[in-house]
C-alpha cells in the first residue's frame, strides 16, 4: 500500500533531505530538521504524489489518505499536548505548499486552522490575550475565504471584487469610523464585531457559511493548496522557470507557533553566511511580536539578528544583545545545519514565549562574489571538496565578478524601458550619443556615454571604443556590435526593436516615451534591459578577487578541454592570458584595417584597377600587420595564435556617403564619380553569402601573399631571436577541400621563402575554419589538406539554420519566446541541427587524421551549455572572447565532474 502521509517532530522524521521529489523541498528540510534534534513544530507532509492523483481525479484523493491524516494529527496532539478541535486547549495548524523547486508565494497558505467558535476560548483562556485570540481568527477567515472558498473553487471575481479586498474594505471602514491609524489599535471587541461582519459578508458574496469545524476546515485547506498548483500564478511560473507540471506540490500541515504572542515572542530569518559578500558569519533580521509575514512585507524596519548584521543607522537591540540565551541557541542551531547540510543555509524561525522553534531551512540563494567566497572558504575549512566547490558557483555567477553590475536591489525596484538581446554582460550608465563621432568627442571631454543605433558597422569602432556601452534596435547575438562588444568586455544590448531612432530629431522613441540625446539611461547587459535614468553599478576588480584565481586553478585541474580567447590587439591578446587562456583561437585581421592610417591603403586595395596596383597598395599594409601579429605572438609567446585571413566582404571597407566618397577621390585622385561606381559595384545583395573568406583570397592571391608574409616574418624573426612563437594561420570559409588546396600553396610559398630569408618556425601550422556546411559535411576531403579545424559556429549556425546574424533580431526572440528553439541557436548550439554538423565533421575529420586538432572560435566558445557539448564531441579547446575565459574554464570543469557523476 502507498504511504502518502510522513510524520515529523521531536527529534524523528519519516522523510529526510533527500525525499525533495516526494515531500518538496519545504517538507524534505522539515523532515531533516527534525531528525537531527532541532526545536520543529510537529506536523506532517502529504506528498506530491496525493496532488498529482488529486488534480487527475476530479480533486478527489487516493481512499487510504484520510486514515494516514488523522493517525498523522493524533500523533501531532499527543507530542504537542493538545488536541484538535479542543475547546479547552486547541490545536491549531497552518497549511502551506512545498514543491520540489522553490516557487516563492506562487502557491497557497492557511494559518490558524482549527479556530472555531467552539476552541476560541481555549485559545483566550490558553494564552490570557483575548485580542490575539481574536486576531488569529480574523486572519484565518481572511485566508480561507480567498484560498479555499474563492480561489480553491474557482471563482475569479472582477478587479477589486475580490473576496479579500471585500474583507479588508470592511476592516479600513471600521478603523476609519473608530478613528485609528495602524491595525494595532483595533481592541479585541472591534476584532470580534469584525469577524462577525467578515462572516456574514462570505455568505452573501460567496453564498456558504464560513465552516465552524475544524476537520473541514483542514481538508478545504489541503485542497485548496493541492489546487493552487493549477493556479495561474504557479502555471506562468513554471513556463518561465521550466518547471514541469507532474511534479506537483505537497502540503505541509504543522503545528501552528506564534511570534506575535507578545513581547516575549518573535520571528525572524537568517543566513548561514552572509549571502551578499560570503562572510563566514550569521546574518539575519529579527521582529519582536511579529509573524512570518510582517519581516518578509517591509512594513516594520526590521532589528538586526547580532552586531555583524546591523547596517550603519540602524540602533535597535539585536537578539544577541537583549536575549543572548535565545541568540546562542539559535547560533548554535546555525552551526548545526551547515555543518550537516554543507551549504549555506537560508532558514526561518519563531519565538514563542521565549521557547525558539525552527520553521523552515533551505540552501540559500547567493550572488557571484559570496557564491565564489564560500565554495573556497568551505574547501579551506574542510567542509566540501574542491569538486563540490566547482558545482557550487554558476557560470552566470562569475560573470558578476568580470563586470559592473546594476545594483540587483535597486534594479528590482524599476521598470525597465525596453528589452533587447543580452550581447555584452554588465551594466552601463551613460548619456544617449548617436553617432560614434560624437560619441569619441564626448568621451574626450570626459563624459560618460552609451552608442545608440539602429546597427553598427566597423566604420563606427572608433565611437564603439569610446562608449560604455553599445545598444543597437536591429542585430542578433552575433551581429557587428555583439561581437566587438564582446571582444572589450563592454556591456551591449543588440535587436532592442522597441527603440525607434530618429537621427533628424536627435531623438529616441520608446512606446510613448521620447529620449533625447544627452539624456542618461542605464543597460542591464547581463539580461538585456534598458532603464530611463540612472541607476547605480557595483563592481569588483577580479584581479585582486584571490579566491578567483583559487578557484579557477581547480577548475584547470579537472577540465580536459583547452580554453583560448578571441583577440586581435597585443592588449587583448595580454588581458587574454591574463584571465587564463591557453593560446588565441581567433584573431580577426580585418579589424585591424580600420586604423586611420590603414584605411587608406586598404581602400586603395579594393578600388584598384589591375593586379599591380593591388599589390602596391596592399605591400604597404604589410608593414603594419607584421607589427600587429609580432605583437600579438609575443603576448602569447609558447601558446598558440590562430591567425585567421581577411573574412568579410569588400564594401565593410569603403565609404558609402558621399562626402566621404568625395574625400576618398581626392586622396586617391579619381573622380568621385568613378569611387561611386566602384562602390556600387560591391554592392551584393547578400554580402554574407557573397564574395568574402576565401573567396577573396581567391580571386586576389595578392591579399593572401601579404596577409601570410606579415605573419610569417614576424613569426620567423622572433624564433631567431630566441622567442617562442607558434602561428597558426587559418583560412575561412572553406566549403570545398580546392579551396584549401588554393590558400594553403599560397601560404606554403610564402613559408618556404621566409624560411631562406629568415629561418624556421618549428610551431607553424595551417588549417581552416569550419563554417559552411558543405565543409562540415566534406570534412574527410579537408582534414587531408589541413592540420587544424576550428568551428565557426557563428557562420555555421547562420548558414546550416538559414538565419541573417545581421537580421535575424527581429523574429528570433519571437521563435525563442515561442519554443520553436529552446535558446537564441546565435548564443547557444543548437546541438540537434548545428551541433550534429559538428558531430559530422568530427567524425569524418578524425578518420582522416586521428590527431587532428579541433576547436571552436563562434560565439559559442563562451556559452556554459555549448562548452558543455563541445567537450561531449571531444573537441580539443573552445575559444571566446578574454572575458569569457574564466567562465568557459569553470563549464569545462563542470561538465568533467557531471559526466563522473553520471558514470
Ligand atoms: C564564425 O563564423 O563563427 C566565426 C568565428 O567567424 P566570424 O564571426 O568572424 O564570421
Ligand atoms: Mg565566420
């Protein structure tokens, strides 16, 4: 026969911590509580399994419950002394929720059950106060008539119509008329007058009497709570969080306490550690004669729990101070449960007549900085083992550490303006800038600003670099601007649709609000919101977070996949190493066209006319290239530097208005007509499928020559000077093994007569970019031309999904939000469509040459999920931007400890 109720009080339990799916999370920590010998009210848990039966059947229950309660209740009376539905001494419970994931005030609770008119003496006569008595009453037919008459049999009442706001008219009436201000002031003869009113109110709104029995009363009340799982707060909640609907709830019935008995009663609540910084030491808030609820409302200015919590201006007594007996049990109690449950815990207690109760323990939720703090602070401390520790901080976490953060408290009082895709993490204060020549301008003077366009492009780097933060209304997470802002560590916002950019008017729009330039506002990066005015960061600087670098150094202990970064400066390339990677996966040279004095050669590479005159102004960048690349080789000297060739198409290059095209002319004396022409002529309608990667390489070997001799000499010139340097020089957007065989005899060339000039390079080696799907779906045929793969999961998802990176902003949320992709597939792998392109030339890659080296250099490189599937398809590194490093080092650990738990 099933078992559905479990006991717990006086030190035993039927239920322990690990019965969370059975008992929910609420009665599993009872249960745990209770057995290792802490002060809880007796009670018991009615498990999952009833509400799950109950919402099947109609809300009727499995035929043995009603037994298994009342043999609970008997054994409840004879450990608390007292009985239910006494009229001399009555037993009074609370019912109240508990699933399996915390779902915070989603669900329903009813305090005070077994008040009747029949045991309201014993209570007065029990505790000596009429008026509490009365109180406890009033609230109890406040509850039940929402909970369980109204909510629990359906009844959804017009705005306002309410039964409670009915309840609470008819209390704001009475205080009004008896001329008082504060629910204190009410006497026990204007609470009874009350109860009566509210009584008579139910019958006439809801049509049934408010039950007098108390059996009835704890069955509506068991209900009612199994019923509040389907309720529509609980539904939206889960849809949110991802919870699924067979878990159900259970429901907890237990002993009812009280710390509003008076002044020799209180409640409070506490953490193990302190949750906002990690400190190794109790924290907590206390109210003498309050109830759960009045510390969780804000109404009453809470004591602090000891002198470690008191905030600055805060002068009233803490429990330590006024009853220090109390406050060391309590304390006591506090060891106890860390040490037993090994985490930090959140937990809640009562104070009645100076006896302390336990009511409730829970792991307690934390930010990044004492997230990180405690998991180093409880290996030192031989609490947990390093493994624990690692499973204890989210990746999500570590990224509060890199960056400014919008303070979460103040956040969580604002309305955000709008919401876009979260492209850079942190958070930005800055005043509205629209064009990035402004934008550099301001930030000269010493202003703060945020870049707001509708997309960026490289022309607009100079005012990107300058801002502290980038929001664009057009874009995906790949997009121009996610991926230069991510590269700095800037905070950015990408495809905010809701923004409307008028550029004429200096203005932007937002629903029915008009922001003007120099106007402040305030981005969430981190969650993609943008907020009107300013609200203050908070930062830390990770260089000087010890535990950080502790913590991380575990994690390279248990990761088996290599962690690189994204980086095309000798600074990033430095920040790079810095934050901890093994090498540079990426190095887009293109970005380093953009220079002022580059641009111009650049531009007169494209316009040229003929071969020869592409070859004189493309040898005059070559100069600056070796630069860039010795630099960045020395930053990275005995690691690894994945050195990719010019990727995008032409047009990125050149000047598209027409002062500018004048200007260009005058530079290069053409005619401004013939620059015009010329610039048309670049013009594809779509640049992304068009003449760019390889292809470019392709049709001009000059750019090719130049690219591989810049790289080559700085290369062999450092091995002669007794330096360590290892390229690797990467051709993109290979979809065909010819394509390759091109490249690579161009660069091959070029080593060979480096190699007599100058010397050797023992590292070099030479692969391609995986990132059309023809190449994924060929790699057999590639891997025999090449010695590395890096996956460009960027392009990859772009072409194998056949979404725009550039527009796919402006539906792809809408698929997301919809379900059709369970994530953004631009930020994290889609591992059934893309991931299995991988799989594909994974398998075939390696068949061809077992030892082939395989990593992954898209956007993905920094996402904790794809981490994790890259790891799964045995790739031998990720590569992201340098502030996701530490962040991809933590899920290339984690996945490792997952996968040997699962073994
Ligand atoms: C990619 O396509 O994933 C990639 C890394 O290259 P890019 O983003 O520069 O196209
Ligand atoms: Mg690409």
């Amino acid at each position: 026969m099933s078992k559905y109720v479990y006991f717990f009080g006086a030190g035993k339990a039927e239920g322990s911590a690990e019965m969370k799916e059975l008992l929910g999370g609420k009665g599993a920590n009872l249960a745990e509580m209770a057995s290792i010998g802490l002060p809880v009210p007796a009670g018991f848990t009615i498990s999952t399994e009833v509400c799950t039966y109950f919402n099947a059947h109609d809300r009727t229950y499995p035929s043995t419950l009603a037994a298994e309660v009342d043999a609970a209740i008997k054994r409840t009376e004879k450990l608390m002394g007292r009985t239910f539905g006494d009229p001399k001494d009555p037993l009074l419970v609370s019912g109240r929720s508990g699933a399996r994931a915390s779902m915070p005030g989603m669900m329903e609770t009813v305090l005070n059950i077994g008040l009747t008119t029949k045991t309201l003496p014993g209570l007065i006569a029990r505790t000596n106060n009429e008026r509490f008595a009365w109180d406890c009453y009033r609230r109890l037919i406040t509850m039940y008539s929402d909970v369980v008459m109204e909510k629990g049999a359906g009844i959804s009442p017009p705005e306002g119509q309410g039964i409670r706001q009915q309840l609470d008219r008819l209390l704001e009436n009475l205080k009004k008329k008896q001329g008082y201000e504060f629910d204190y002031q009410l006497t026990a003869a204007d609470l009874q007058q009350l109860t009566d009113a509210y009584k008579t109110r139910i019958k006439e709104v809801l049509g049934e009497a408010f039950p007098d029995d108390p059996m009835e009363q704890l069955w509506g009340s068991i209900g009612a709570v199994f019923a509040s799982w389907d309720g529509k707060r609980a539904v939206s909640y889960r849809r949110i969080e991802g919870i699924p609907d067979d878990w159900g709830t259970a429901v907890n019935v237990q002993t009812m306490v009280y710390g509003n008995m008076g002044e020799n009663s209180a409640t409070g609540v506490g953490f193990t550690r302190n949750p906002a910084t990690g400190d190794d030491a109790f924290f907590g808030e206390w109210l003498p004669n309050a109830q759960g609820e009045d510390v969780v409302a804000g109404t009453r200015t809470p004591n602090p729990l000891n002198e470690a919590s008191r905030n600055e201006g805060n002068t009233l007594p803490s429990l330590e101070k006024l009853t220090p007996q109390l406050y060391k049990e309590l304390a006591g109690y506090r060891d106890t449960l860390e040490e037993h449950y090994t985490d930090m815990q959140d937990l809640e207690f009562t104070i009645e007549e100076k006896k302390l109760y336990m009511l409730q323990t829970r792991t307690g939720k934390r930010n990044g900085i004492a997230a990180l703090r405690m998991a180093v602070e409880m290996v030192h401390d031989g609490l947990i083992d390093k493994a624990t520790a690692i499973q204890r901080v989210k990746p999500s976490q570590l990224d509060e550490l890199l960056h400014p953060m919008v303070d979460p408290e103040l956040e969580r009082t604002h309305q955000p303006l709008a919401k876009g895709l979260p492209a850079g993490p942190g958070g930005a204060v800055g005043k509205i800038v629209l064009t990035p020549d402004r934008a550099e301008a301001q930030a000269k003077d010493g202003e703060k600003v945020i870049l707001v366009r509708t997309e960026t492009s490289p022309e607009d780097v100079h005012g990107m670099h300058a801002a502290e933060a980038i929001l664009t209304s057009r874009g995906g997470m790949t997009s121009h601007a996610a991926l230069v802002a991510r590269g700095w560590g800037k905070c950015c916002i990408v495809g905010c649709s809701a923004l409307e950019i008028d550029m004429d008017r200096g203005e932007v729009r937002v629903d029915g609000t008009v922001l003007h330039e120099g106007d402040v506002i305030t981005l969430n990066g981190t969650k993609g919101l943008v907020y009107q005015g300013e609200l203050p960061l908070i930062s830390t600087d990770p260089a000087k977070n010890v535990n950080l670098k502790t913590f991380l150094e575990w994690c390279d202990e248990v990761r088996t996949l290599g962690v690189r970064a994204n980086a095309d400066s000798p600074e990033d390339a430095e920040q790079a190493r810095h934050l901890g990677a093994e090498g540079i996966g990426l190095t887009r040279t293109e970005h380093m066209f953009f220079e002022p004095e580059r641009i111009k050669f650049v531009r007169q590479m494209i316009l040229a006319d003929n071969p020869e005159q592409r070859r004189e102004a493309i040898m005059k960048l070559l100069p600056f290239q070796k630069d860039d690349f010795r630099g960045i080789l020395l930053a990275m000297e005995g690691l690894p530097v994945t050195i990719r060739l010019l990727d995008p198409p032409l047009h990125e290059f050149v000047p598209h208005e027409e002062a500018q095209q004048v200007g260009l002319a005058k530079e290069m004396e053409r005619s401004p007509e013939e620059i015009r022409a010329r610039v048309e002529a670049l013009h594809e309608f779509n640049p992304m499928l068009g003449h760019r990667g390889c292809r470019l390489g392709i049709s001009y070997p000059e750019i090719t020559e130049m690219q591989a001799r810049a790289i080559l000499e700085a290369a062999a010139e450092l091995v002669k000077e007794g330096k360590d340097a290892r390229p690797e020089i990467m051709v993109p957007l290979v979809g065909h093994f010819k394509e390759l065989v091109h490249q690579r005899k161009i660069i091959e060339q070029v080593y060979e007569e480096v190699r007599q000039s100058i010397g050797e390079i023992p590292h070099l080696t030479i692969g391609t970019m995986i990132e059309v799907p023809r190449g994924a779906i060929t790699a057999d045929e590639i891997a025999e031309v090449a010695d590395f793969f890096s996956f460009g999961t960027n392009d990859l998802t772009q072409m194998g999904c056949g979404f725009s990176r550039d527009d796919s902003g402006s539906f792809l949320p809408h698929y997301v939000e919809s379900g059709i992709y369970p994530e953004d597939p631009f930020q994290s792998i889609d591992a059934t469509g893309i991931g299995e392109l991988v799989k594909i030339a994974v398998e075939k890659g390696r068949r061809v040459k077992p030892k082939l080296k395989l990593g992954v250099c898209g956007e993905h490189g920094g996402d904790p999920d794809s981490v994790h599937f890259f790891h799964k398809v045995g790739l031998d590194y990720v590569s992201c931007s340098p502030f996701r490093v530490p962040v991809a080092r933590l899920a290339a650990a984690q996945v490792v400890l997952e996968e040997g738990e699962a073994s």
